[in-house]
C-alpha cells in the first residue's frame, strides 16, 4: 500500500501564516542591519568627537567590549 499523502488544501491557511511569518522575519532581519549599521556610525562620531570607548560605554551603561563589538562588522 502506498502512504496516503496530506491533504495541501487543508493546511493552505497553516502554509500562508507561514509565508507571513517568513516574510515578516526577513523584514526584521533588514531592519535590525540597518540599526547596526546607524548605532555603528554614531558610535563612529562620538569617538571622532573624542570620547573613549570607555567613556561611551559608561554612558550606555555597556562594557567597553559591548562597544567593540557594537563597531565591528
């Protein structure tokens, strides 16, 4: 006997809330780069300006390492 294959039709309602969740994670995933790239150029300013990363980091409340990783990438 052969297996009986699912029934696509009526799960089509599952497989397009799955298209939106995929769409929408892709959606985040670029804007979440986008927000890395604008925190990395600010925190490029502010040690054009002089401040330490050091300096930045007590401000931020972050590690001096958060802030070296903040400017990588």
């Amino acid at each position: 006997m052969a297996d009986k294959k699912p029934d696509i039709e009526a799960h089509r309602e599952t497989f397009q809330r799955l298209r939106q969740a995929r769409d929408e994670a892709v959606r985040h995933m670029r804007l979440a780069q986008q927000f890395h790239a604008e925190r990395r150029d600010l925190l490029r300013v502010l040690m054009a300006e002089g401040f330490s990363q050091a300096e930045i980091a007590r401000e931020l409340g972050v590690t001096r390492q958060a802030i070296q990783k903040m400017l990588a990438g």
